[in-house]
C-alpha cells in the first residue's frame, strides 16, 4: 500500500539523517572550527556561502523536473540520462567559470582562490549527485536514496575524524583539510550514484544534443523559476533588517533574528525530507490515477502533529532553552522566537501540498503563489521593520508564509478535485486546544524543573496524538480513504 511505503521510507529517510547529520554539525562542523580557529573558520563560512549564490546555474531546476518526469516515464531514463550528463556538465562549467571570475573581480587572494576553486568544485559534485538522487527516488528506489542523502556526510566524518583524532600527522590541522575531504567524500558519493544509476538505464554515451538540452532547459525553467521565488521570499528578511535599520541597530538586529531563525531552520529540514518521498510518489500516483487521499491524509497528519507539537513546546519552554544556547540579548531572541517559530506550520503545510501542485504540473499558479508570497513580505517588511526591529521582520514571515499555505491548500482543493474537508479537522482543532491547555498548566502550576516538565509535555502531546487519531499505527499501515 502506498501510504504504509511512504511511512516506512520516510521513517528511514528521518532516522539516517538524524543519526548522521547531528554527529555531522555537532561534532565534525565544531570539532574543525575549535580546531582552525573562528578566524579561518570564517574564512571558509563566507567562501561557501559566496559559492552558494550561484548554485542555480548548476541545476536550473533540472533535478526537480527529472524528479517528476521520470516518475511518470521510467522508459525515458536512459535517454534523459544521456542528454541531461551533458547538459550538467556544460551548466557545471558555465558555473565554474562565473564563480571564479566573480572571485577574481572583487579581490579574492590566492588562499581565497584556493578554497574558492575546491569549494566550487564540491558545489558542482554536490548538485550532479541530487540530480543522479533524482533518478533513483523517481524511480521509487527510496531506501536506496534514503542511504545516499548520508553518504557524503558519513564519508567526511569517517575522513575529518581521522585527520582531527587520528594523531597521522604532526601539523596541525588546516582548512584546507576540511574542503579536500568534501571533495574526496563527493568524489566517492558520486561514483556510488552514478554506478547505482547506470545499473538501472544500462551503459549510456553523453550526446552532444542541443536541441534536447534547450527542451529540457524549457522544460525546468519553471522549477527554477518557482525555486528562485521561494528563495527570495523565505530568505529575503534578514538582508531587509539590515537595510531598513539604521547602522547603530542593523548588525544587533540581524544577530537576534539570524539566533531565533535557527532552530526554525532545523524543524524545517525535518519536514523537508517529506517533499523528497513525496514528489516522485505523488507524480506516480498522479500518472497511474491512484488515489492520493490516503497518502495525503498520512502526510499532513504525521506533519502537523510535528509542527504544532514543535511550536507549542518551543513557544512555551523559549526562554529555557534559548537560555541554554545562548549568552547574550535571550529576552530580545526570546520574543521574536515565538513569532518565528510558529512558521514550521504553513511550511510543513507546504511541503505536502506545494510538492502535490509540483506533482501535478501546477507551475504557473505555484509561481503566481509565490509572486503573492514576495509581495506580502515587502510590503510588510517595509511597514514593520522600521518600527518593530527584527521583531516586525517574524510578524512578515508569518504571515507570508501562512498566506502561501492557505493559497496553496485552497488550489489543490480546487483544482486535484480531492476535497480536503474529510481530513479530520476536528480532531486537529481539538488536539491543538488540549495540548496548549496542558503545556501551559505544565509551566505555570508545576513544581518541576523545567527539563523534566519539558519532557512530560511531550509523553502528553504523544499521548494526544493518539487519542485523537492525528498518529494512528492502524491509519498509517491499513488506511484506504477515497478522496
């Protein structure tokens, strides 16, 4: 059954990430700047980022339309594969060349050029993998891309471990080390993907095809064009703090928001991993008229038992745990946390429903969506930044982020025929109201120190979750709703 197999994959897609990646950020990412220092750590930090703004001409949207594509046509695999390796390559080089001379134009110097050139390197690598990932989960192959989503990571834990710990060399550690081990991680990920990949369309030679690649470029114009958009409108606050806001305040609050956006960012990675299962298997299913509902129905349940539980807890137990990461302007942090934080909720909300429009070819009103979404967060931001900081700058993100939500949910309403009144949202209603109603009795007329209070709300929040039927073992495995 089609929902009991996404929950299966999404459960081993979520368990390897988060047994990998955590070690990743928490060991291996701090271990080298403890090591380097902050100085060439940041060296490092602003060279990858700098790299990261030119990451669509890599791609180009190529990997989500292959995603879709091939999906539906898994008889075109080994003809797209043949096209679209040299259309990468040619977009990899392209990327390359504009990255450099960019480097070059502002004054990089030659230990700047260095990391630049590998780290580009690695950029290209990384995007050739999720575009041979791209095939695989199309091809509904995802314990296979659950254990490749880890792969590089896992490789450059093994690698930084030993040249960190190992004790296999008097110097100390460099840099430089780091990104070489990226790139020899990248290197094996690629061939592991490529192999895998090969397996399945048989051996195939590169065409130098231009009238395929200008179709295929067309063809994914939209998805970059939509991936371009959504960009702008998740990412664009912080940079508008620092515009609108006066010298003596913009850095201050640019660190306060930048400290409060950053477990957002974590519960969103979380609820991302959904979209990766769920494109391929809802354009399957599309293609083949099954019924979606089911899956669905699974996923905007098991995601929103996710993000409200997230945002209540959070909300709640704020100051204790920001407490707990930070040392400096904790009440400032604290309040535009409770703002941000709810924002998991419409974007979770997103990842079921956007990537169901993805699905179905929808584009043009994705696009239209998120022209809705860029034009309520400049108008907001500009009306609020100024007089509430970065404050004002959460109040926007909200609210464009829940506009997006609820448009999109409307349009899947209306346009995939599938009427998303039968979900039961009763029983979403009633969990949200008796789970605020026990966390807030939880911390204000509890004795209890707040990481043992913490961890009750959540046994509470798991305990509603089945009584209301939001996580059901039955629904997940058995559940054959019509829409």
């Amino acid at each position: 059954m089609k929902q009991r197999d996404f929950v299966i994959n999404l459960t081993i897609l979520i368990a390897l990430n988060l047994i990998i990646k955590p070690f990743w950020i928490l060991g291996i990412d701090v271990g080298v700047q403890n090591r380097v220092g902050t100085a060439d750590y940041g060296l490092y930090f602003a060279i990858f980022n700098f790299t990261y703004l030119f990451n669509m001409l890599l791609d180009m949207g190529i990997a989500n339309f292959n995603n879709r594509n091939i999906a539906r046509h898994s008889h075109l695999l080994k003809k797209h594969f043949s096209g679209i390796f040299q259309l990468k390559l040619f977009l990899g080089i392209g990327y390359l060349i504009v990255t450099f001379f960019v480097g070059l134009m502002i004054g990089y110097n030659h230990l700047q050029l260095k990391l630049l050139f590998w780290t580009a390197i690695n950029q290209f690598l990384n995007a050739f993998i999720l575009y041979l990932r791209s095939n695989i989960s199309a091809l509904q192959r995802f314990k296979t891309d659950s254990l490749l989503s880890v792969l590089d990571k896992l490789l450059m834990i093994v690698i930084c471990s030993i040249l960190l710990w190992g004790n296999i060399t008097e110097k100390p550690f460099k840099i430089e080390w780091f990104v070489y081990s990226q790139t020899v991680s990248y290197v094996i990920s690629f061939i592991v993907c490529i192999s895998i990949v090969l397996r399945y369309s048989g051996w195939v030679k590169p065409k130098n095809n231009w009238l395929f690649s200008i179709m295929i470029l067309k063809k994914s114009l939209p998805f970059a064009v939509l991936y371009l958009l959504m960009a702008f409108y998740c990412r664009i606050d912080s940079v508008m703090i620092e515009r609108l806001l006066p010298a003596s305040l913009a850095n201050i609050q640019t660190g306060i928001y930048a400290s409060a956006f950053r477990l957002l960012d974590a519960l969103v990675m979380i609820a991302y991993l959904f979209s990766v299962i769920l494109l391929p298997l809802f354009s399957k299913m599309l293609k083949t008229k099954e019924d979606i509902f089911p899956v669905i129905k699974t996923s905007f349940s098991l995601l929103f038992f996710f993000s409200v539980t997230a945002s209540v807890i959070l909300i709640f137990y704020a100051h204790f745990l920001l407490d707990l990461l930070y040392r400096q302007h904790v009440d400032e942090i604290a309040v535009v946390f409770k703002i941000l934080i709810p924002c998991v909720i419409p974007l979770s909300f997103t990842y079921v429903f956007g990537t169901l429009l993805t699905a179905n070819g929808n584009m043009k009103w994705l696009n239209i969506i998120s022209l809705i979404g860029i034009a309520v967060n400049l108008l907001l931001n500009f009306l609020l930044i100024p007089r509430f900081n970065a404050a004002g700058a959460a109040i926007t993100s909200l609210s464009a982020q829940s506009t997006v939500a609820f448009i999109q949910v409307f349009i899947v309403n209306k346009k995939l025929n599938c009427s998303l009144f039968r979900l039961p949202w009763f029983n979403y209603a009633m969990y949200l109201l008796l789970l605020v109603i026990s966390v807030f009795m939880m911390v204000k007329f509890t004795p209890l120190q707040p990481i043992y209070s913490l961890i009750i709300s959540l046994l509470i929040a798991l305990a509603l979750g089945f009584i209301f039927r939001i996580i059901s073992i039955k629904n997940l495995v058995f559940s054959e709703e019509k829409c």
